[in-house]
C-alpha cells in the first residue's frame, strides 16, 4: 500500500505539472488509439507507417495537406471526434512545453542560475562597479587577444546580466561563498580580474577564489594600499593594483603633459602598452638588439619584468640579458605575435 501511495502521488504529481512524461506518454497513447480506430473502421490507405505518421502529424499541426485523409463515414467520425481534437491539443502542449523550455533557459542565463563549467582560456570579472565596469568590459572586449573565449562576470546584488549581449553572468549572493565560483569554470580561466565597489568586498573575492587554487593571471584592485599588501603578503602571484590619481597629479605639475601621455599609454586608442613572453625555448638576448628587433615593428620596448625582480626594469641598458620567460612590455598599435620576433637570429647576433 505505501508503495502504491507513493506511485498515485508521483503521477498526481506529473498530472499537476503537465511534464514532458506526461505529454509522452498522452501522445503514445492517442497514436495508438488513433491507429487502432483507424484499423477498425477500415482505413487500410492510413496504417503503413510512413503514411500514418504523415497523416497523423499534418493533422495534429492543421497543415492538412489532404492528399491523406478517411475514406469511410466510420474513419470520418473517428477523425472529427477524436483524432483531429487530441492531436491538435497534443501537439499544442509540445509547442507550449518547448517554448517554455526555451523561455526558461534564457531567463537562467539573464538572472544569472546558469554554469559555464565546459569554458576554457575565459576571462573571468569579478565585482560590478557601474560605468567603471562597463568600460572594463570595453577594454577587453577591443582587444581580441583577451576576449576569445568570452568574459563570465561573476557579481552580488544584480538581478539580472547587465551586459546581456556582451558577457555571461553568474549571480551570487555572497562573494565570499566559495562554492558558487566553479560556475564561471574559475580552473579553465585564462586571467581573473577582482575589481568590486569596496575593498572589504574584494578582499573577500580573492580570498574565496584563491581557495580554489586558479592557473589564471589573477589581477586584483584596491583602494588601500593596506589591504592590498595583506593580499600580496599571502599571495605573491596576484597582481594589485592600486588608484594612480595623485601620481598622476605630481607628475602633471611637474612635468606639463604627462597625464595625457599616461591616459594615452594605457588607453585603447592609438599606441597601447601590450606585453609579450619571451618564449621558453629561447636564448638569452641582450636587451639592445631586443630594443632594435622591436623597432623593427614600429614597436617601442620599454621594459621587462623577469622572476628575479618583482617590479620591472624600465628602460633596461643596453648590455642587459633577457632570458626566456621573461615579460616583456612594449608600446604599438597592436598586439606584436611572438612568432614576429626571430628570437634565434637574435641570439645568435648575441654570440
């Protein structure tokens, strides 16, 4: 008895849900009865498979060809009183089940529920900030290095993706909770950037998505110089930054122009600061024929970071050995592939 409580419950339960097994199993059953009252009143022209799915399925969606159709008054009747009002609430149900199936997966992608757990090489954003996050958005969208594999913005407080057409969005209520990260598939990522309204909230970010223990570049911004060296003093890999506003200010002052020149440097317009890894096959270089090399491509080298140093070395002398996998950081109109530079002709000019 409990067992077939259980089995009434569950089918009340399906019947009250109209779900995709009750609909099934309603349009095995109507085919059938169709089939077989066709079968009994005659219609012989109707029952070969193809020609009752045919029949069938130009009923249910009204089409009505007519080139099939009952031949007897018997088939007739069967078709007016019971096969023409089943298929047709039949195959209504599967368009509004469909429909809403549709309408369902793009309200989880709008409102954040959805994963991309199968995403590789993404970028993923931490942290919505308003106008200031839509202009990151834009930054890394121009450049096509960075945005190939897409952007997944993982934020708290939204309730829906604000850049619907640009990026994907996971919605959280917390961004200390650890276990909603895996859903903007942190371990496939290429870089992380943490850039939230507090940096009581950032510094909660970083640490919840450090637990996961990413291969990313991870970059992270602070407006406390503080918090940002807690972070560095527990992970040495992330990058913090921090706001530039008063050095930018002394420099403008001292040196007329220079703000402009900063906005420029870093902006999307125009010659940019990109950055390029010497490959991990390569010899080492001396830093003056690196320097030509670049010209060479309307390229301006200004400075490299190796795992030696932790800040970089800006406009390295001449007679400095670049070994492989260092960092290098460059000004251009775009992005310099490293197959470009002929790293072993420039070694071998070294020797």
């Amino acid at each position: 008895m409990i067992v077939i409580g259980k089995l009434f419950r569950s089918l009340r339960g399906h019947l009250r849900r109209i779900s995709w097994g009750v609909v099934a199993a309603a349009l095995v059953l109507h085919m059938t009865g169709t089939w077989l009252l066709l079968a009994w009143a005659g219609e012989d022209k109707l029952l070969g498979w193809d020609s009752f799915v045919y029949y069938y399925m130009t009923t249910a969606s009204t089409i009505g060809y007519g080139d099939l159709s009952p031949g007897t008054p018997a088939g007739r009747w069967a078709a007016a009183l019971f096969v023409m009002p089943g298929a047709i609430a039949l195959f209504a149900s599967v368009l509004a089940k469909t429909s809403a199936g549709l309408l369902n997966f793009w309200k989880r992608h709008q409102v954040g529920k959805m994963s991309y757990e199968d995403m590789h090489g993404h970028t993923v954003l931490i942290g919505w900030h308003g106008r200031e996050t839509q202009r990151l958005v834009q930054l890394l969208l121009a450049d096509t290095h960075t945005d190939d594999e897409g952007i997944v913005l993982i934020a708290e407080g939204l309730s829906e993706n604000p850049l619907p057409e640009q990026i994907r969005f996971v919605a959280v209520e917390s961004y200390a909770d650890c276990n909603e990260y895996p859903r903007a598939a942190i371990a496939q990522a290429a870089r992380v950037i943490v850039h939230t309204d507090h940096d009581d909230r950032s510094l909660a970010a970083v640490f919840a998505l450090m637990a996961h223990k990413p291969g990313a570049h991870v970059v992270a911004h602070f407006e406390s110089a503080a918090v940002a060296q807690l972070v560095r003093s527990h992970y040495p890999h992330v990058e913090c930054t921090r706001p530039l506003h008063v050095d930018v200010i002394a420099r403008a002052a001292q040196d007329a122009g220079s703000s402009l020149v900063a906005g420029e440097w870093l902006g999307a317009g125009g010659p940019t600061q990109f950055s390029l890894q010497v490959p991990a096959d390569a010899a080492p270089v001396r830093a003056g024929r690196l320097a030509a090399a670049f010209r060479a491509q309307s390229a301006l080298w200004i400075g490299y970071r190796d795992g030696r140093t932790a800040a970089p070395v800006l406009n390295p002398p001449d007679h400095d050995e670049i070994a492989a996998g260092t960092l290098l950081y460059y000004l251009a109109d775009a992005r310099i592939d490293s197959a470009r530079v002929p790293w072993a002709a420039l070694a071998a000019a070294a020797v």
